[in-house]
C-alpha cells in the first residue's frame, strides 16, 4: 500500500490566490461598465406633457 503524499498550500500562496482572482473580477467589472457606456441607447425625442388636473379634480 502506497501512501499519498499530500502537499499543503502556505497561508501566503492561498492568499495571493485570492487576491488575484479578486482583482481580476474587478479588471472585468471596470472593464464591462467601460463597455456599457460606449453603447449609445435611444433615447425619446419627444417630451411628453401629460395634462393630469382633471384626474386630480376627479379625486378631490
């Protein structure tokens, strides 16, 4: 029977670990916010003025 030989990782090299897969979710995050604002979405071309005193008056 043959015993396995488990290597335990340090404390320092779980934590780099982390820290980088942390700071590449951010890298994505500020990058996609980046790329959201470069679309260019419609936006109305006509304002709307809605007359809602009768309504109001209705209620009263």
């Amino acid at each position: 029977m043959q015993l396995k030989y488990n290597r335990q990782t340090s404390l320092g090299s779980s934590i780099t670990r982390i820290l980088i897969k942390l700071f590449l979710i951010l890298l994505l995050g500020i990058v996609g916010i980046f790329l959201i604002e470069k679309i260019d979405f419609p936006s109305p071309e006509k304002n709307y003025k809605i007359d809602i005193t009768d309504e109001i008056n209705k209620l009263k």
